[in-house]
C-alpha cells in the first residue's frame, strides 16, 4: 500500500466513542463469559447497534478463541486468539459478522468510524501465513469496497476503499506488546483519521491523510471480521494463505455512523 499525503500527527485524548461504548448507534461487539472456556458462538459476544449479527468463529489448522480477563472492570473479558508459531501447521481463528438486518456494517457515503481495544502478543507476526495483524475489517484489499484496521510491524494503520479512490493512514506509534490499546479510524469526507492510545484513557497520537473514498458499500456479504482474513467471496472460512491473524486479545469492536 502506498500512504496517502498530506500526513499530520497530533496529540489527543482518545476514548470508546460513547456512542459505541453504550451500543447505540451503528455495531459495538465485546466478549463475555467464564475465562478459560473455548469461544464457539454469539452466546459469548454482547452485541449492541442497529444491526443484527450472525456471529461465527472460523478456525483452520487447530486454532481456537478462548476468553480471557480484560483489561478493567469496563472491558472484564476478551477474546483470546492465537497466538504465533514460527515453524509447522499454523494455527488460526477469526470472528466472523454477518449482517442479517441494518446497514451498520455499510457505511455507504455517509462519514464513520471504527475501531477496537486490544492488545498484541509479544511476537505476532514473520511468515507468510501471518505476515500482519487485522484487528477489524470488512472486504478484502481488491474488493470494491474495504474498511480495514490493522497492526503491521507494530504500527496502527486504517483502509478506507470506495468508488472514489483509496485511503490509507498509518500512526507513528509503535504499539507495545500485552499492553492495552484503542485505536479508531475515522472518515469524514476526505479525511480520513487514525487515533491511537493507550486503554483505558490518557494522550493519544492522532493522524490523518486528506484522500477521497467515495461511497463505501456492501451486499449481504462478505462479512465483517475480527482478528483476520476470512476467504474471499461469501467469507465463510478462513484465508488459507495471508491469513494475517491477529496473535493477542481483543475485548471490543465496533463501528458507527457520525
């Protein structure tokens, strides 16, 4: 990818969009249930928003989801997923979201946002398999339409890709391993924002490009997905190759109209 110009970085206060923390507006997603215990559906995810989700874990060569603690009494769980292995079958799991009634996943040309609190493992990324980390998108890179965040070599980054061209923005900042952060990605009108910080609260670097996007729309499928590429098409199983899993914990997810 090439990043867009016209980069500037500042320094914010960042937070859950309240509109997203209270589940009112677009799609939120949190984990929930017993640490500890293997994470196989919807009944260990609570999800808020204006859109009702088919939610699914996609697994391939072993890999599972498990809850574990969160990061405070806000966020008490996360979901856990695999974590990196350098050599061998290489284990993945991927959530997958897909819409069954509302448009909060189909931003279309209104402006949005979106974004997660998580955390990195201590390595997660260097071969082929997993060359990356995607927190939450939704679309592939040579689709029409793609809404992405993502953590490559250690750096937050945002995907916006509509009729109107392609955005990409990258923080300066260097995510720190096990230790919590938020990030958003924000697109209004041809700007599109990168915000990263640490969870739960405290100065944020903010970075935005000025790029066009267009309208940023999607059919009944792929579905959204947290923690990796799922196949391209309908997105019913897991990338086999780019995976790009995410080796770490995610405790929220979540997309809004602005």
């Amino acid at each position: 990818m090439t990043t867009a110009l016209a980069l500037a970085a500042v320094s914010v206060g960042v937070g859950v969009p309240t509109s997203a923390a209270n589940g009112t507006a677009g799609v939120t997603l949190r984990a929930i249930g017993t640490p500890g215990t293997l994470v196989r559906g919807p009944g260990q995810f609570a999800a808020g928003g204006d859109t009702t989700l088919h939610i699914a874990v996609e697994t391939l060569g072993g890999g599972a989801a498990r809850i574990v603690p969160g990061p405070d009494s806000a966020l008490p769980r996360a979901l856990q997923l695999p974590s990196y292995v350098a050599s061998g079958p290489y284990p993945r799991a991927v959530v997958s979201l897909t819409p069954l009634s509302g448009h909060g996943l189909s931003p279309g040309s209104s402006s949005f946002g979106f974004g997660a609190v998580y955390r990195l493992d201590a390595t997660s990324s260097g071969r082929s398999l997993d060359d990356g980390d995607n927190v939450f998108q939704r679309g592939r890179y040579g689709d029409a339409s793609i809404w992405k965040l993502q953590v490559d070599d250690g750096h937050p980054s945002c995907l916006v890709k509509g009729t109107g061209g392609q955005a990409f923005v990258r923080s300066p900042v260097t995510v720190t391993a096990d230790r919590w952060y938020t990030t958003t990605c924000t697109r209004v009108g041809s700007t599109l924002r990168v915000e990263v910080g640490p969870y739960p609260g405290g100065t944020a670097v903010r970075t935005s490009v000025s790029a066009a996007s267009g309208d940023v729309s999607f059919h009944s499928t792929p579905p959204a997905s947290i923690g990796g590429k799922l196949s391209a098409g309908t997105g019913t199983t897991v990338a086999r190759t780019g995976t790009d899993q995410l080796n770490g914990a995610v405790a929220r997810v979540w997309v809004e109209r602005l």
